[in-house]
C-alpha cells in the first residue's frame, strides 16, 4: 500500500481545516476550535482534542495551560504553512519544475493566458513596490 512517508510533516485534510480555523480566529482551546469548525464539520470534542494534539506533537501548533484547558496556537502562518505545501506539491508532482505547474493549470483550463498576463503584470508591480522601499 502507498502511502505518507513515515514522519513526514505534511497536513491531512482535518488538520489543515484545524489551522485554518487557528489562523482565522486566533488561538483557542479545544471548543472554540469545534465551533469554528461548524457548519461543515461537525466532529466530536475528542477528536478535535485528538487532532489538536497529533498537531502539537509535529510541531504545529503551541499549547499554553489557562485554567483547565490548553489553549493552541499556531507556529506557522498560513503563508509560511501554503508556501511549505506548494514547494512539496512542486518536487513530488512537477520534478521540482514550477514551470511545468503553470503548464498544467493552463492545460487542465483551470488558468486561462488572460489570468496569467494578469498575474505576470501583478508581479511586476508587486517587484516595483519592493525595489521602491
């Protein structure tokens, strides 16, 4: 069977709705993590214990103890967390070539040429803005 390297660092899908809820609304203990969770995932408190735990032990998240309860927070942004999965999703699928990325989004239609002049121009304007400070 294939699957996950053992130890890797990766997050599943939950864990990742997790940190989203972390990222958006701040830190917080195990019921405020359900609650943002909802309406489109209604898990048990234990396994949003569960998982807040599996992502305290790899590293994801800090816990501090107030009162009774442990509130998480996350150690990484989302931009550093998305940018750690992009690079991944770039060696594992593409062989490292971001270019090759670009060419299947384009492809697969799911990125016309209008919307990447659009970005490339962005970009140039974002690279201005940086060489200006």
């Amino acid at each position: 069977m294939v699957g996950r390297k053992k130890g890797t660092n990766a997050l599943t899908p939950l864990e990742l709705q997790i940190m989203q809820v972390l990222w958006s609304e701040g830190a917080g203990n195990v019921q405020h993590v359900q609650k943002g969770l909802l309406p489109n995932n209604e898990l048990a408190y234990n396994t949003v214990q569960t998982m807040l735990n599996v992502l305290h032990r790899k590293g994801r998240v800090e816990r501090t103890l107030e009162g009774r309860a442990f509130v998480y927070s996350p150690v990484a942004s989302r931009e550093t967390v998305l940018g750690q999965a992009v690079r991944d999703l770039v060696e594992r699928m593409f062989g490292g070539s971001s270019e090759a990325l670009v060419m299947s989004l384009v492809k697969s239609r799911q990125v016309d040429l209008e919307r990447i002049a659009d970005l490339s121009r962005k970009i140039a304007a974002e690279e201005k803005g940086e060489k200006d400070e």
